[in-house]
C-alpha cells in the first residue's frame, strides 16, 4: 500500500509544528486562528525554536540512519507480532501524557522510584517493552551515546504508523530523557476508556492538546487490541443500568458477548477496529458512525448529543486523507508536550534505567 508523505512543516502549520506544546498553553487555538497568527509571530517563533531544540534533523550528523534502523527493528516484529504497531505507538501516547515525552514510562522500578507500567492504566496492558529494547540496542551499536529513548518512542510511533498503511511525517527530535517517573501523574493524567468525553476533552486540554487533537489521535484505535475488561461493563451492566450501553448496535454487540462472555476471561482480546484490525485507515471512524465503536470513549466521539467532535468525526470519515493530515499533525503536537531539551534530563544508555 502507498504511504501518504506528511511534512511537518507546511507554512499553514508552521506555528504547530515547531513550538513545543506546554501546559495550559494554545487551548483554544483552531488551526484557522493558527493560520492567521503566522505571519504576525514569525520572528519570536525563531526564538523559541531555538530554545525548544527540537527539528527533524538533530541527529543528520551524529546518527543519520536512526530512522531507518527504528523502522528496520519494527518491521521485523511485525512478522511474529501484527499487535505491536499499536502498543509502541500507545507507549509513545501514555508516556507524553505525563509530564511530557521523556521516556519516563520505560523507567522499571528501583528502590527509590515507582514505575509508571505499574500505574493502573499500564500494568497487565502497556507492552513492546522488549522491541523498545531492541531498537535501543540496535541504535547504541550504530551511535552509542547519542539518542535518547523518548526519541526512540517516537520514532517508532511514526514508523509503526507508516509501516501499517498510515501516513509518515518527519518526526520532530532533540528530546531527553527524564531521571525519575510519576506513577501518581500516570493514574490521573492518562485517559481511560471509560471516561467521559469531557473528562477526556479536560486531559487533553491539560497538555495543550484541543479537540481535533483528540479526534485525530484517538483514530490510532484503527488498529491494535483491547482487552475485554476495558469494555465488558457496556456489554452487560453499562453504568451500573443492568443493561448494555444503548449507543451500542446490537449486532455488534452479539460479537462482543460472544469473545467477552459474562464471567469469562477479562484478559481476552477485541480488535479495535473489527474491519482492517491491522491496517492503519479511517475505517475507526466509520465504525464510529454505525454504534461499532469498541471503548465508550470511541464511540462517545459520534453518539455525543452536541458534540463538538460529531463533525471532525464524520470528515474523518468521508476523507481519509484528511484524516492522515490530522493525525500526522497531532503526533508532532503530541509529540511536542513538555520535551526535556539542553542540559536537562540525560541520554539513557538502558531506557529501563536510569544512567
């Protein structure tokens, strides 16, 4: 399949992709407002990409083939593992939404620090951790020293995407790695499946991500799993009702009963995306549209009354393209929260610990 190439640096996002995304910071910038304020703010977006020191070609010197060995690592893993383009993917998501994207979500535990894969939405679900290694090794054999494992998150996001069908942008680096991990920050900061859309709309916005961020990143649940303790509670008691959740369709949910019976296996897997479960498209979206969406929080995207997000659905939708763009955008801004840069953090030799 023809991937779809996404620069990271049109003129109409240029604002977008170059600053780094702090908290409480553009909550309610829309693109189009993005778009006008670019040619007012040129000169100071010189100054603060200087200080953030993130850009695409930090390594083009001291590494200049880390994108082809992340890749080459990933491919190869998916020969034996169809899942793993969306648990690395899902790593690079759950580590940047805790004080932003440091690889603290790779740190194990040790005596004085308590791991963020404890931290209840990663324990018994968050994997890859062994292709992460790999790749890290690789990268170390080829340029030891040089880059660090929140870069390696995400490179392999991109690559995970890209190598599944979906489209490839040119991954912003420069980051470092943190010293220390926020299992508590974990617990709170990361959105569940059983979340409110408002709940989630407020995590979102708590890192500077908006509502087409959201929309967008949560179209990555086009492929990977769920296991059935995420959303057996909407097959049979939504709510505490005793009843299944209505905005689910029936025939779906007779599928769903079927792999998650009552009683059954909390750990048993549903594809997220029952149609192309390991192709990266915008079939999520659709699925969205006829009640076929897994986790309440897909499908409250679509069966939201009012929903800001019912709009941005239905384009996603009818236009994969648009979709790709979107979502090639919001991994650079996600991938922009809160990056250690300069002197701060360190370059992990071993992502599990600390140097």
């Amino acid at each position: 399949m023809r991937r779809s190439r996404v620069t990271n640096c049109t003129r109409q996002i240029y604002i977008v992709c170059l600053l780094p995304v702090k908290k409480n910071e553009m909550k309610t910038l829309s693109f189009p407002s993005l778009f006008v304020l670019t040619s007012f703010f040129l000169g100071a977006i010189q100054l603060h990409v200087s200080n953030a020191q993130l850009n695409a070609t930090f390594y083009s010197n001291t590494c200049p083939n880390v994108s082809a060995i992340v890749q080459n690592v990933i491919q190869q893993a998916l020969q034996s593992d169809p899942r793993i383009g969306a648990s690395l993917i899902r790593l690079h998501f759950h580590d940047c939404f805790v004080d932003g994207c440091d690889a603290s979500i790779l740190l194990d535990n040790n005596g004085t620090l308590r791991s963020e894969k404890d931290a209840a939405p990663n324990t018994n679900s968050a994997r890859g951790f062994d292709v992460v290694d790999k790749i890290k090794t690789a990268v170390e054999n080829s340029c030891p020293g040089i880059v660090s494992c929140a870069d390696v998150l995400a490179l392999a996001a991109e690559s995970s995407v890209s190598l599944s069908g979906g489209p490839s942008w040119n991954v912003l680096l420069g980051r470092r790695d943190s010293k220390t991990a926020n299992q508590a920050g974990a617990n709170t900061s990361i959105p569940a499946p059983f979340e409110s859309l408002s709940n989630i709309t407020a995590k979102f916005t708590a890192v500077g991500l908006n509502i087409n961020d959201l929309v967008a990143l949560s179209g990555a649940h086009t492929f990977g799993r769920a296991q059935c303790r995420l959303f057996s509670s909407r097959l049979y008691n939504f709510s505490g009702s005793g009843n299944p959740d209505p905005s689910l369709n029936t025939t779906y949910l007779a599928t769903l009963r079927q792999i998650c019976p009552q009683n059954g296996s909390t750990t048993a897997l549903a594809n997220l995306d029952f149609t192309t479960p390991n192709t990266f498209d915008n079939n999520y979206f659709s699925n969205l549209q006829t009640n076929q969406g897994l986790l309440q929080s897909d499908q409250e995207l679509f069966s939201t009354p009012g929903a800001a997000t019912i709009s941005i659905v239905n384009t996603f939708s009818s236009n994969q393209n648009a979709f790709f763009q979107s979502f090639a955008q919001s991994m650079i801004n996600m991938g922009n929260i809160s990056p250690l840069t300069g002197t701060n953090g360190e370059i992990r030799s071993d992502c599990k610990k600390v140097n």
